[in-house]
C-alpha cells in the first residue's frame, strides 16, 4: 500500500508529489492524539488547504523527530506543506491506495 502527497491548485492540477510504501502502518501509528494527522486517510483521500496546512506543518515537525528512518520522505512533504501554508491556491491532498 502506497501514501501519495501531492500538491495540487484550484483547478487540480498538480504541483509537485511524494509517496511512501506502508502507509497505513505508518499514519496509525503516528497519528493518534494529533489536531490534523488523525484525518489522513491512508486507504482514502484527505484534502487540506492553506489554513489547515498552517497547523499541519506543526504536528509534521514532531514528526519527523519521531520517524528518522522516514527522513528523507517526511522532508520533502514538509516542504510540500510549507508551499501550500505560503502560496495561495494550493491544496495538500494524500491519497492511499
């Protein structure tokens, strides 16, 4: 099972993307007590846009002190998450499969 991060505009096109293996394993196990990271979906879709992606980036910090093996995944959606909060008309969409 693969986590798909993508970031996307208005109209759906996409900006950029990442994707992690085991991904129910590793949202489930990660997520539990957090504002944001509980809603990721990892057999579903879960969108978030600029203001939620605000407080996103804070739990994803914590994160990524928690996963180093997963480091240089949790880096490059940290920064897909940092556009999305920045940029206007974004939106973080993560889509398990």
């Amino acid at each position: 099972m693969v986590l798909y991060v993508y970031l996307e505009r208005e109209d759906g096109s996409q900006v950029a993307m990442s994707s992690i293996a085991d991904a129910a394993g590793f949202v489930n196990s990660h997520a539990r007590g957090t504002s944001f990271l509980r809603f990721i979906d990892p057999y579903g879709r879960t969108v978030f846009n600029r203001k939620q992606c605000e407080a996103l980036r804070e739990e994803w910090r914590i994160l990524e002190s928690r996963t180093p093996r997963l480091q240089a995944w949790t880096k490059e959606v940290a920064t897909l998450i940092e556009r999305c909060a920045n940029e206007l008309h974004l939106y973080l969409r993560f889509e398990g499969d």
